[in-house]
C-alpha cells in the first residue's frame, strides 16, 4: 500500500531550521558546568518553521480568498 506523504514544513529562512542555540557566557559555576543561555530566533519564535501563507496574510490584514 502506498504511503501518504504530508507536505513539507516551511523552514525558517532567518535560521534555516536551527531556531534555539545555547550560547556560553565564557565561564564556569561552582560545579564546573558552563554558564549559558538559550538565544531564539526572533523570526520565528523558536518553532524552526515558518506559519502558512494563510495565517502570515490574516495577520497582516489582508483579505484571503481561495
């Protein structure tokens, strides 16, 4: 039986799917673990993927009709 592909996701073209990174501070605690903070791309929130035409034109203000 053949198997049903779903569409692909839209990557995010700011981070090319990559949307969360740990970036290190430079220095270490008292347990010797690296200090860093988690940085998320400002396009698309951290999902990776950008929202369908669709929902990017509602949200514009613009009139979809299909």
């Amino acid at each position: 039986m053949p198997q049903h592909s779903h569409a692909p996701a839209r990557v995010c073209p700011s981070c090319d799917g990559f949307a969360s990174a740990a970036v290190t501070l430079g220095g270490r605690d008292r347990n010797g673990h690296r200090r860093t903070v988690t940085a998320h791309c400002r396009t698309c929130h951290g999902t990776g993927t950008v929202p369908p035409l669709r929902q990017l034109l509602t949200a514009a203000g613009s009139e979809v009709t299909a």
